[in-house]
C-alpha cells in the first residue's frame, strides 16, 4: 500500500536524525520519527537509544535518491 510506513533509516543521534528529516521535508517528502523517549518528554524511557525515520511507502525510492546525493553546506 502506497500509504504504508516503511522504516527509511534510524539513528542514534538524535539530532542528525532531525536534520535528515528537515532535508527530505524540504524536498516534499514526508517524514515520522519514532524513539523510545517519548519524543525528549521522558528521557529515562530511552531504552533503545535510537530514533528511526519512516516515510510513506510511495515516497521511499525518492527519500533514498534524495538522501544518496547529500546536500552541500552552505558557506
């Protein structure tokens, strides 16, 4: 189903999951994070220690595309 979750990657940092998420939001993907803490709410739930990004199934190849080019810092 094209409106399904698929797991598209997980992170330990949090932080650089966040920053992934915002690049694949600017480029119209849609994007859920998923962790153990209660999103930062309740810290000593945090039992995996990893926050995992999903997107919609029809959005996947694209965030994989997206991803597999980066992005240049701007200066």
């Amino acid at each position: 189903m094209e409106n399904d979750l698929k797991l598209l990657l997980d992170f330990e940092d949090k932080m650089e999951a966040i920053i992934v998420k915002s690049l694949l939001e600017s480029n119209g993907i849609k994007v859920f994070l998923s962790s153990d803490d209660a999103y930062g709410y309740y810290p000593s739930l945090d039992l995996e220690n990893r926050v995992k990004i999903f997107v919609l199934e029809k959005d996947y190849e694209i965030a994989k595309e997206i991803l597999s080019k980066g992005y240049e810092k701007e200066e």
